[in-house]
C-alpha cells in the first residue's frame, strides 16, 4: 500500500514549479512591455513639453497592467522561450545533479 504515491506528488510539485515559472516568465514580459510603453509615454511628453497628469507612480502602476492586458494579444513570444530555456535548463541541472531522477514513472528502480 503506498506504492507509488511519493511519485504522483513529485509531479504534482512539479507540475506547480511549472506553472509558477511559467507566470514568472509571463510576468517579465508584461514587465519589458511596461518599460517600452513608460518609454514612449516619456518621449512623448518630452516632445510634447508637457507635464504629466498623474504622478509617476500611479502611471507605473498603470502601466503594468496595461501591459499585462496587452502581451497576450501582442504574441511577442518572449515568456515562451524564456520558459523553454529556463525548463530546459533545469532539466539539464536536474539530470545531472540527480541521475536516477531521468527514469520513467512506473519503470524499473
């Protein structure tokens, strides 16, 4: 009894560490999109000689969450292979660290 459960939660701790750095990843691009959008915001009121209507803070804050609505639709691609090499990475630092981890689930041990 008992035989396999320590597995099943392994890929269900997995599963979660995949999911957290997929959001993380997600979360930097909504960031790098955030910091283009503050850029063009700037240089258009440096063109424009005006000041700004709210406080930087509050346009910052605004900011990212127009950007967060944004990168779905703008399929810029940059969470995606952030993701990749990042997963790919740490199945690389996984294989090596722990070589009896790249067996299947339900095989031979």
């Amino acid at each position: 009894m008992g035989h396999g459960t320590g597995e099943v939660l392994a890929i269900s701790g997995d599963a979660k560490e995949r999911m957290k750095l997929r959001k993380a990843c997600r979360d930097f691009e909504a960031f790098f999109v955030s910091c283009l959008l503050r850029q063009m915001w700037q240089a258009a009121e440096a063109i424009a000689g005006e000041k700004p209507f709210i406080s930087q803070t509050y346009r910052d804050l605004f900011t990212f969450e127009v950007a967060q609505g944004l990168t779905p639709s703008l399929h810029l691609g940059i969470a995606e292979m952030l993701y990749r090499a990042l997963s790919d990475a740490e199945r690389t630092v996984g294989a090596v660290d722990n070589p009896s981890s790249s067996r299947t689930i339900g095989g031979d041990r």
